[in-house]
C-alpha cells in the first residue's frame, strides 16, 4: 500500500516514481479532486519530466470517471496552468517536481481562478479519499463519462503576460538565459517573441533528466555557467528558470546575483507607480529590510507574512494586495490571479532596464541596501531545544526584541535573524541581515555556534 504520509506534502503531491507513486494512484487522485472541489470542469497541465504525460493522462481519465470534463494544455510551466485556471475559471492540476531530482513527479492542484489546494484548503481531504480507495477499492463512476479534450494556450498566455508590462520603452538588451532543460525552454521564446531582445539561449532542450545540471537556481552551483555566459557574452543579464519555470533568478552583466529581495523591492516600486503610489505589498519575514522601506517610500503599506506561498496567497487574498515577493524568487501578482510567476517578474526587470541607459548592477543597487548571509540549514538532533537555546540567548538582551510569527525572529537597531525549523527534515535554517558585512558575519556566526552546539 502506498504511504501517502510520504508523499501528500503541505502545498503538494510530490514523491518518486514509480516508487512512491504511479498512473494507478494518479488515476486515483484525479477522481478525489473532483470529489473534494466538485467541479464541473477542470484544466490540466504537465512539465517535460519523462513520466508527467503518462500521469497527467491518468489524473485526467480518474475525473473524467466523476462526470467531468478535461482540457488537457499539454505541456506548460506551472503559471501558464495557473494562466488557464484563472483565464478559463476551472480548477487546475499541474504535474511537476519543480526543480527536484528527474525520478520524482507531483501534482500542484488549485482550484477555479489559480486559488491554491494546500493541506488546509483541500488536499487533506483528497489524501483520505485516495487512502479509503486503496483499501476498498476504486470510486464508483458516475453514468456518463467526462470528455478530454486538448487545447494550446501558450501564445494566449505570453501575450497576457506582456499585457501586463508597459515595454514600448524597451531599449535593445542582450539577455542571457538558462532553462536548465526545463520549461523556460518552451516559453520564453514565445514571451520574449517580438522584442528588442538579442536571446543568448542555454539549454532549452525539454529534458527531463536534466543532463546539464539541476534546475534549482537556487543553489549557487548551477548559476555557474549562467555567470560565465553572460561574462563571456557582454550581456546586459541573466536569467535562470528552475524546473516549472515558475520562479526566476536574475544576475547582473558582471554576472553577480542579483537577491530576490531586491528584485521583490524593484517590482514593488513600478506595480505601485501603475496603481498610482497605492497599495499593500506583501513580504515574507526573511526578505530583506529593503523591502518593507522601499514600499512606503513608494507610498504603498508594506504587509509582513510567514514563509511559504500558500501564507503569501492568503494573505494577498486577505488585504487585496497588488504584489507579492519571497526570498526564494516566488513572485505573486494580483493582475495574475494572486498566482506567482516568475516570468512576469522577468519582464519587469527587462522592462525597468530597458527603460534606463545605465547597467543593472547600478539600477538594482538603489533596492540591494543591506548585507545578507542567505539561507544556512544546520541538521539538529533537537530543533525545539536548539531554537529554545537562541531564545534564551537573546532573550531580555536591551534593544533586541523577539517574535515568533515563524520560528524566532531576533532583531535589533543594526541586525535581525531568524531562525525556522524545517517541516520535513531535522533541520533549522538561518537568515540573517545587517547595515555591514561585519556585523552580519559576527550575528551569523554567533546565533551558528548556539544552533550546532
């Protein structure tokens, strides 16, 4: 019997295949869906990973077995399933592992309008169904059988897309990008079709078992060949896409990282120039102060959440917000169904530097303020006593003060931390900022000691 505790995650399906789970489950799976959102009609879509045809094909024929019909977009990133969700208002299943390993698969379901399905908003209640099915036996179809049909989005979806960004403006750029095998590959040449862009293409080749390095931009180790191409181009950037093509990593024309907290800050100031200074923006804790200071220089009213795109939705959801950013280059935007999209965040980086004669480590230094020490995972035997060991650390410390909207978050006149326990694995991770490197290597390496002993 499959252990669906392995594999029915807080946002997800996701797990190795065969191994984990099959067509048989998936079949399964796309029966509860329906079940649990009682839709009429749903949109499916899948990534280049060799068994997400197979799959998604099988999550369709379990709907189709409930009534419903099916339009299958083939083959997509994970926002232009959410595009289709949200443009043709049916609830939607995108089968991907985003940027892990080749031999896993999942399944990221939302309902009508690209509102997302998590452990607390359905996916619970569909782990059940499945679960009860495998004991007793598959769910009884209805009398008459959904239809699947099949339908191309992808120019619907790019021209929606650059709807979205004024880039009459744009001057003439060289853009180095790398799909890493994954997505991109299929959308950016259509998105980017049109403008004055001269494309440097890196691994557009759709290919499942990722032969050039994993798609997880990330990690460091795979903006390596990104960085030297650009150096070796003379581009004006450099964009990575991870699997699903849903997030996007920016680096400069010395091929330096450029933080998602800066690009967060970047595309907060021009969607509040569009929305005429007005607006919440939505960040979460361990996104750089610059974030929160540039939104109210630009007039809008900053909104702090926990980590995790499914708090970010729902506080968007909440508060109306225009936008939305994560340090994991998650970008959210309420012109796109409060659906995250990595390449909408692209064309505003295009367009802020195409709109300007200067390069985009002089543009993205004005939102870069402060220094950071990015993410640090420590493995721990404990993670409530670690994380109790820091508190108690700083704890009644003058000028500090704590919270604990998302594991401990420290902060003072010149620094903050925080510290979180990972959901799925023995692990704390650490984030820390400060004015200057010095002082930020001293409070990283200060709350470490605490954390490893």
């Amino acid at each position: 019997m499959a252990d669906l505790s392995q594999l029915v995650k807080a946002y997800d399906v996701r797990g190795v295949v065969p191994d984990q789970w099959d067509e048989t489950l998936a079949e399964l799976f796309g029966a509860a869906f329906i079940r649990v959102t009682g839709a009429s009609a749903i949109v499916t879509g899948h990534d280049m990973r060799p068994s997400s045809p197979g799959l998604s094909r099988a999550f369709a024929r379990g709907a189709a077995t409930q009534g419903v019909d099916v339009t299958e977009i083939g083959l997509c990133s994970t926002d232009q399933l959410y595009y289709a969700s949200g443009a043709l208002d049916l609830p939607g299943a995108m089968f991907t592992a985003s940027h892990n390993p080749a031999q896993y698969n999942g399944i990221k379901l939302c309902r009508a309008g690209a509102a997302p399905v998590g452990q607390d908003t359905g996916l619970a209640e569909i782990r059940v169904l499945v679960e009860g099915w495998i004991e007793s036996g598959a769910p009884a179809s209805t009398a008459t059988t959904g239809v699947i049909t099949q339908r191309d989005t992808l120019e619907d979806y790019a021209a929606h897309l650059r709807s979205l960004v004024d880039l009459a403006s744009l001057r003439p750029l060289k853009v180095v990008v790398d799909a890493g095998n994954g997505m991109g590959g299929h959308t950016v040449p259509t998105v980017f079709e049109g403008l004055p862009l001269d494309l440097v293409p890196m691994y557009f080749e759709l290919d499942g078992t990722f032969p050039n390095h994993e798609a997880n931009p990330l990690d460091p180790a795979n903006l390596v060949d990104l960085q030297q191409r650009v150096r070796a181009e003379g581009a004006d950037l450099g964009i990575a896409f991870d699997g699903d093509a849903d997030r996007c990593f920016v680096v400069d024309e010395h091929g330096d990282p450029v933080s998602p907290s800066a690009i967060t800050a970047l595309v907060a100031s021009r969607e509040l120039a569009k929305h005429g200074g007005k607006g919440t923006i939505i960040h979460n804790l361990i996104t750089s102060w610059s974030v929160p200071e540039v939104v109210r220089e630009n007039g809008g009213t900053p909104v702090r959440t926990r980590v995790g795109h499914s708090f970010i939705k729902a506080e968007m959801a909440k508060s109306g917000a225009i936008f939305g950013g994560e340090h994991s280059a998650h970008y959210y935007f309420a012109d796109f169904w409060n659906a995250d999209t990595g390449m909408l965040a692209a064309l505003h980086v295009l367009a802020a530097l195409g709109g300007q004669d200067g390069p985009l480590s002089d543009l993205v230094a004005e939102y870069d303020r402060y220094a950071g020490s990015g993410e640090i995972n420590s493995t721990v035997d404990d993670q409530t006593g670690r994380l109790a060991a820091v508190k108690d650390a700083y704890e009644g410390q003058e000028g500090v003060t704590l919270d604990t909207l998302d594991g401990l978050t420290v902060t003072s006149a010149d620094w903050w931390f925080n510290v979180r326990p990972s959901n799925t694995e023995p692990l704390l991770r650490l984030n820390a900022e400060a004015r200057d490197e010095a002082t930020m290597a001293k409070v990283r390496d200060e709350v470490l000691g605490i954390i490893r002993g």
